[in-house]
C-alpha cells in the first residue's frame, strides 16, 4: 500500500496499478478516491439544474425586489428633495423597508450561482454595487438633515429622534456590507481544478523476489 497525499490530505489504502499508470484505492473508489480513481473526474459547485426551480426562485425575488419599493414609493409621495424633514424621513424609512428587496437579491444572486448561470450572477452583482454606493451618499445626506432635523424638534423629542436615526444608520450600514458581499459574488467566478496525475518514482518492489538463477538437483 501506497500513501498518497496532497499538502495535509492524505489518502490511504492506496495500490498502484502498472497497467493503467493510476493509483486506485484497494478496497474499491470511495468518496475520497474519487479523484484518484477516475483520471478524468473534475468536481463542479454547481447543483442539478431544474429550470422550473431556478424560474420560480428568479420570479420570487424579483417580486420580493419590486413590490416593497413601490409601496415605498407610494408611501413618500408627494416628493418633496428640498424639505430637509422629508428627506430625513424617507431616508430613515427605508432602513426597514430594504430588507425585503436585500433578500430578493440574495435568492435571485443564490439561484444564479447553483444553476451556474453567469450572466445573471454578474448582472445582479452589477446592481448590488450601484446600490451599496448609492445608498453610502444618502447615508451621508442622512447624517446631515439628522442634525437639521433635531434642531428643529422639541428638546424632550430630540433623544427619541437620535435613537431612531442611529438604529436606521445601523441597517444602512448592515445593508451596505451585504450588498457588497453579493456584488463580489458575483464577479467571482470558479476557481480552477487543477487535476495531476500520480507517477510514481519507481515500481513497486514484489513481494516476493526474483530468483536470479536456477538450482539443479
């Protein structure tokens, strides 16, 4: 038996066999020796693909996406940018309301991964990151009409309001961070299976040796 390793992994039960030039494990290919068995195996990430599944999982995150920032939307009209107290608000009011769409992008980036559909992985880290640097300028913006805004309240409101505002800065935040995260995923792609092949250095010895000559009675 021959021990076979690879850095701190070692396979053991290991027989050379000079016919085919491979290691095989002695008692059969196992989950471990899958690799070492089949010369020719190459491991994948990706799960089976079930394309009514994967439609299902895009539809239901584009609906968990879509539908809270139209009630959002709805919710903050009329629009009014140059009121410091709306902005504060509407801002302050989206910290709760992105965390139904953050999960709809995290099925619909989880989908594209396990069906290896690399468009849409890149698509949607495309979007995660447009959103991650917008939403770190309205966190900005937020900062400043906070301190517009509590001046403008009554002294024993202004702790309710700070509280408020720094539980909101905190989401923002924690959104930032996931947004990121899935905007790396997907621009990161497979890492490659570098597969060697096992030559040993010299056949193994027999068990039995060779006779060098022949005894004559």
């Amino acid at each position: 038996m021959v021990p076979v390793g690879t850095g701190s992994t070692k396979l053991r039960n290991i027989r050379y066999y000079p016919g085919d030039g491979h290691y095989r494990r002695a008692q059969g290919c196992g989950p471990l020796s899958l690799a070492v068995c089949c010369p020719h195996f190459t491991p994948t990430r990706t799960m089976p693909s079930n394309k009514y599944l994967s439609r299902a999982a895009y539809l239901l995150g584009v609906i968990l996406v879509i539908l809270p920032l139209v009630d959002l939307t709805m919710s903050v009209l009329p629009l009014r940018f140059s009121d410091d107290r709306w902005r504060f608000g509407v801002v302050g009011t989206m910290s709760s309301a992105l965390l139904v769409p953050l999960l709809g992008l995290l099925i619909i980036m989880a989908t594209a991964v396990l069906s290896d559909h690399r468009r849409v992985q890149r698509v949607v880290g495309g979007i995660c990151i447009v959103l991650a640097i917008g939403l770190a300028v309205l966190d900005v913006l937020f900062i400043l009409d906070f301190f517009q805004a509590r001046a403008a309240v009554k002294p024993q409101f202004q702790h309710t309001v700070t509280v408020a505002a720094s539980v909101a800065f905190i989401k923002h935040i924690l959104t930032i961070i996931v947004l990121i995260l899935l905007g790396r995923c997907g621009f990161a792609g497979p890492k490659p299976v570098v597969s060697r092949k096992v030559t040993p250095s010299s056949p193994p010895e027999p068990l039995i040796p060779r006779a060098t000559g022949t005894t004559t009675i």
